[in-house]
C-alpha cells in the first residue's frame, strides 16, 4: 500500500511531550523517526538529550542519532546531507516518516535551505573580536538594518559572522538569507505543534530536569569526560552538560548547578517557540491533551497509509 510522501513534522518546546507523540503515532503506522536534534547526534549524551532509550529504538526505528563522539563537531550542513539520504531512502522503501527535535535551524535548514555564505576569514573575525559588542552592533546597524533588528548585540558571534559577510561580499547577510515566510520548500510536510501554557511548561521542564539528575545525568558527565576530556565548541552548546562539568570541577554547587540548569532550559523553551511561531503551517494543538486526543488529531492530519 503506498505511503504519502510528505513527512510529518511534530514540533514543541522542550519537555512538551513531542517525542511520546512521534513514538507511539510511528508505533501505529509503522513509521520511522527523523531526530531533528542537534545535540541527540553525539554518542553518550544521553541523559541530558531526553535521548530515545535502547528500547524505544528496537521498537521504532530513529535516524540521526548516535553520529559522532562528543569531542567531535557536527554542522548543520552535515546533517541537512544526511537527513535529505535519509528522506530518500524512507520514500525509496516506502515508509512514512515522522520528523522530531528541538532545534529550530535543523528544521529551518532541512525544509527551506539555509544561507551558508562565504568561508570564514580568521584575520576579519580575530579583529573584529577586540572591538566592543555595542559598537559592533552599531556598525551592524549602519550597514544592515535588518540583520542588527534580528540578532541582540549580545549575540557577539552572530553579530561578528554578519559584519564578516558584509565585508567580504560588499552586501548585507540579510540580503543573501531566505526569508522565513517563502512558500518553497525542499521536502513536502505536514506541520503539528504541542503548545502549552507557559507555567505548566515551566513546572513541566523543572520536573524534567530533577528528574534528570536523578536519572544519573551527573555520572554521565563525569564518563564523558573520562572518556573525551573536553566537549568540542558544539556538543558543549547542549544545555546543561557545561553547568554540569563546573560543578565536577568544583566550580558550582550541584544545588546552584540544578537551579540555572532549569533557568537555561525554560531560557531554550521560550527561544524554541519564538522560532516555532515563524512557521505558519503549523497546526498547533494544545500539549496537555491526553495522549489518544493529540494521535488521533495528529493521525487527522496526515494521510500516512
């Protein structure tokens, strides 16, 4: 029996129940997961990524789990590479495919392309680096507008990439930077959404994240870096494992590890959604409905079988 081909896109903040749906629809249909998940591709991280269990992935099928050693760097560029290989060969052998993860520009990237520009100049950025962040921010402003309304000048790398572009093509990186509301798009899908209120989300995430030490996230830690010494400059992204490592080495409480652990977390959350509510194609439906409610409006909206 033939499959639609459009992917099904299950979206949500952190800790909104995302990855139950995608488990148990894919379950029912005989679906395989596409993690869209930046930090999920590194091999150990596994407490703190709300990673699939062993047993969640002999009963589904995941891609894009597992791929390197924390030690390691990982672009987005390579996994939009081996996400399209991935697409190809569900549609090859006629599988339905559900896509899940927390990270924004992973989904911007795979489903409307992202602007790579050209290569990084060392000499640009080092001298850029000893200039002030609200001066940077001001130059951003003089030379793209729109870029500067976008990125905060905190954002100092963001910032530096942007001025480093306009100084070696003569244009503005937003000039270059496909628009969020383009109607193309690199592979069809159907968008679902978990939205909740955000106090619950915020009860929800702390849960989790108590729930997480408990669970053995701080022995985790303690083997990856037995086992790799430090992490790379973006396994090291993953929220809460750099808390955790100076705590390990005596820098912090684990009491006051915990506590900014959640702070950055419910941080992540509202960060996820703000970009999540770019996507106007998304069917957002509210996250504390029961389980059945949530598959039967996802299975409504998907023509899978």
């Amino acid at each position: 029996m033939a499959v639609s081909t459009d992917i099904l896109v299950i979206l949500g903040p952190t800790a909104s129940g995302k990855s139950e749906l995608a488990l148990e629809l894919a379950r029912r249909t005989r679906a395989e997961i596409l993690s869209v998940d930046s930090m999920q591709v590194y091999r150990g991280m596994d407490v703190g990524t709300a990673k699939p269990t062993a047993a969640e992935q002999a009963a589904v099928r995941h891609h894009l789990i597992d791929l390197v050693n924390p030690s390691e760097a990982f672009t987005v560029a390579r996994f939009v590479e081996q996400a399209d290989a991935v697409i190809a060969d569900c549609r090859r052998r006629n599988v339905p495919l559900i896509a899940t993860g927390g990270t924004p520009l992973y989904y911007k990237a795979l489903f409307e392309g992202l602007f790579e520009g050209p290569p990084a100049d060392d000499a640009i950025r080092q001298r850029l680096k000893t200039e002030d962040a609200d001066a940077l921010h001001a130059r951003l402003r003089a030379v793209d507008p729109a870029a500067a309304r976008r990125i905060h000048a905190n954002d100092t790398r963001r910032v530096i990439r942007a001025l480093e572009v306009f100084e070696l093509t003569g244009r503005p990186i937003s000039s270059f930077q496909t628009d969020w509301e383009t109607t193309a798009h690199r592979h069809a899908a159907i968008w679902i959404g978990l939205n909740w209120d955000k106090d619950i989300l915020n009860r929800r995430i702390n849960a989790r994240v108590k729930a997480m030490i408990a669970a053995g996230w701080l022995d985790e830690v303690r083997t990856l870096l037995d086992r790799f010494g430090d992490l790379s400059k973006t396994s090291a992204e993953a929220t809460g494992y750099q808390t955790l490592i100076d705590h390990v080495r005596g820098q912090l409480t684990l009491d006051d590890a915990v506590e900014l652990i959640k702070i950055a977390t419910r941080q992540l959350a509202r960060k996820q959604m703000k970009w999540f509510r770019r996507w106007s194609q998304v069917r957002w439906i509210p996250g504390n409905a029961d389980l059945e409610t949530r598959l039967q409006t996802a299975s409504q909206s998907w023509p899978h079988g």
